[in-house]
C-alpha cells in the first residue's frame, strides 16, 4: 500500500536514549556531575526525546534555534520546528556551570531519579515575552501555558543530550507506551501507509467516536494516540481511559481498524502552534494525517474554533509531510436520527445534542444519567465504576 511518510527531517528516526549496552556505564558517569531539576514539561520533552518522538534534534535548543522557532517556525537550519524545546535553571545554578560542562537532569517529582545528560553547549537569557507572544500569540498570564512560561527560571542551558533513564512511564503503561520504532513497524505489519492519528486526553465519547470513523473512510486505519503526560485537575486517569476506549473500539470498530497507544507529551495549549507539533511528534509515529478538530489544542477563548487548521494552510512546500484532517464539531442530531456535523447536518441547535468531555465529566460526578446518544453504554460503565470509587 506503499511507504510511510519518513521521520520529521530525515531517513531514520533518531532516539536519544543510549544503546543498551552502555546505559550502566552511563548511569555511573552520571553519579559524578552537577545536578539539574527539571520540570514536569522539561521532563515531558526529555522523554519524547528518548523515544525518537523529537526527531530530529538532538538536546534542548540553543539561542539560535529558540530565536528562529518563535519568529519563524524554523530551526536555524531552516528545518520546519514549531515550539522551542528548552531547559531553563536558575540564574544563581547557571553561574555554576561553564560552557562544556557535563550535567546531570533529575526529576524532583521522583526522589531526584537521574534520567539524562546534558553537555552545555550555551548559557543564554531568553525574553520570554518574546516567546509567549509568538508561540501563544499572547503574553496574557491567564493562559496556562503563558503562566508556565512566564514563571520559569531565568536561563536556558543548550546542548546535546545522553538519556539513560525514562521513569515510571514505560512501566506503568508497558503496551500503550508505543515508541515510533514499534508503531512503525505494527503500521508496516498491517499494511497501512495512510494512517489518522487522533489525540485525546479524555476517555471517547460519540463525537469522538464519530471523527475516528470518518477518517477511517480515507485512511487504512486509525491510531488513538493518549496524551500521558501532566493533565488538568479534574481530568480522568490514563489507566481508566485506556479501559474505556478499550471497550469502544472492541464493541464498535472492525477488528484490526484502530490501534490505541499513548505517549508522554504535556499540555501547552498553545492552540494552532501546538496542533502543529502534534502533527511533527505523529509524523515521527508514522502517520500520514491528524484529526484536527475544532479547538485543537486550545484553552478558554484564546483562539478562534478553526485556527489550529488554518495554521496548516500558511506552511511551506515540505514543511510537514503528516498533513491535517480537518474536521468540524460532531453531534447527534434527533431529525437526524444519528451523528452528525455542522458540514451535513441542516438541523438547528435544538435538535442537536452537543457532547463534551467536560460535559461527561460533570455528568458522571453528579451522577446524571447519560444517554445513549452522548457516550456508549459500557463506555460509561468503565467511568461510572471509576467515579463510584471516587466516593467516601
């Protein structure tokens, strides 16, 4: 059914986590270096490194390329790259490191677990304002992912990295932790080469439901890629949404026509610029195409309901090889009788019933009932079981 689309930039997809043979005496060499506390989005992108989902760099970004991705969406090479991946310390542990410097990168979140080294290329002082205007398109600390920004630490390290350590992620989740190599190689097996990934952090509903089954229509098979990485408060856990989504796609999807997988990104809600990188990380995965719904990516009314596809529109020949399905807001329709979308449904807002995760979510903790028509019956077994727990 012909090839894959190939990796972001190159042939072969390039993991920065070291060969086996030499992950101990990287480990040892490690012990010895100045320490770096990375935060959860740092460690976010570490592992993404580690498993070739960043392909093609090869650290956490220089002052070149940080200053060309905000302005441009370009590395200083001029490979397309939509949002910087950086690594910032304080002002006060920068001074204790040169130039050249091997460090350590540790994660505070899990006992200070060493994970990677960093040789530091370049020390520099990013104008964050500068960075969140391009990359958000706004300075506004209301966005999360302008807070974030805005209240990291005051200098970035550049350099290359060694990651000889991912945490618990691959043993938690083991089979839904699909590194690039292996979804590749399953697509290979299959005989897929058009392949619609679809990004969710919430457990599937029937709108949900709906999309995957119209790019299924122009694709040979659809790979439901969870977001692993930090959620908002209140979000439903990955184990349970694993489950839930297991049970759709077991009940209500052809054998062999939808793979689930997860892997470990964190939030930017950075809206257009972030649909982008989704795009990039699923290219790496082997996907031709991405669901782009409304809002892709987006936070309260930061950006207009079709930005995320528009930005697609405005990249140059070659930019990305993984192209956008662009799709609009999914309902069911009651003159209808079925599911339906604002391209093909004639109906006014009265006969729709329009479905949300947040929706879901407010439904199960109250205790409401669902209907058949917003979420499938053993989906909301598998949640109401969890919220059940929930209770004193």
């Amino acid at each position: 059914m012909g090839p894959l689309v190939s990796p972001h930039g190159r042939s072969t997809l390039s993991p920065l986590i070291a060969p086996k043979q030499k992950l101990a005496a990287v480990e040892r060499h490690a012990r010895k270096l100045f320490q770096i506390p990375m935060n959860s989005r740092e460690k976010s992108d570490l592992l993404l490194m580690a498993m070739g989902a960043y392909t093609p760099i090869k650290g956490f970004v220089g002052e070149a390329d940080w200053t060309n991705i905000c302005a441009n969406m370009r590395l200083d090479d001029g490979l397309f790259w939509p949002i910087p991946i950086t690594l910032s310390v304080a002002k006060s542990l920068a001074k204790n490191i040169a130039i050249g410097d091997e460090v350590v990168l540790i994660d505070p979140e899990d006992n200070n677990l060493p994970m990677a080294i960093l040789t530091v290329t370049e020390k520099y002082r990013p104008d964050l304002e500068f960075e969140c205007k391009h990359v958000f398109g706004t300075t506004n600390k209301a966005h999360p992912g302008v807070k974030n920004i805005l209240t990291q630490k005051e200098v970035n390290l550049g350099g290359k990295i060694v990651i000889f350590e991912e945490g618990n992620f691959p043993k938690i989740f083991k089979n839904l932790y699909l590194r690039p190599e292996k979804s590749r190689a399953m697509f290979q097996r299959l005989g897929w080469s058009r392949i619609a990934a679809f990004q969710t952090r919430n457990p599937m509903h029937r709108s949900h439901e709906h999309l995957v089954k119209i790019a299924m229509e122009v694709t040979h098979g659809v790979f439901v890629h969870q977001v692993l990485g930090k959620l908002k408060p209140g979000d439903i856990p990955a184990e349970v949404r694993v489950k839930a989504i297991d049970v759709l796609i077991n009940n209500y999807f052809p054998e062999n026509s939808v793979i689930q997988a997860g892997y470990p990104i964190e939030m930017r809600y950075a809206g257009p610029r972030e649909a982008l990188l989704h795009a990039l990380v699923r290219q790496n995965f082997g996907c031709s195409h991405l669901i782009v719904g409304r809002d892709h990516a987006g936070v309260g009314d930061f950006y207009g309901p079709y930005d995320a596809q528009d930005i697609f529109d405005t990249l140059w020949d070659g930019a990305l090889l993984t192209r956008p399905l662009k799709m609009d807001i999914t309902f069911y329709c009651k003159k209808c009788y079925g599911m339906a979308s604002a391209r093909n449904c004639p109906h006014n807002s009265n006969d729709r019933i329009n479905i949300t995760g947040t929706q879901q979510r407010e439904m199960l903790s109250s205790g409401k009932e669902i209907p058949p028509e917003f979420s499938r019956p053993e989906v909301v077994s598998v949640l109401r079981e969890y919220y059940q727990s929930l209770k004193p």
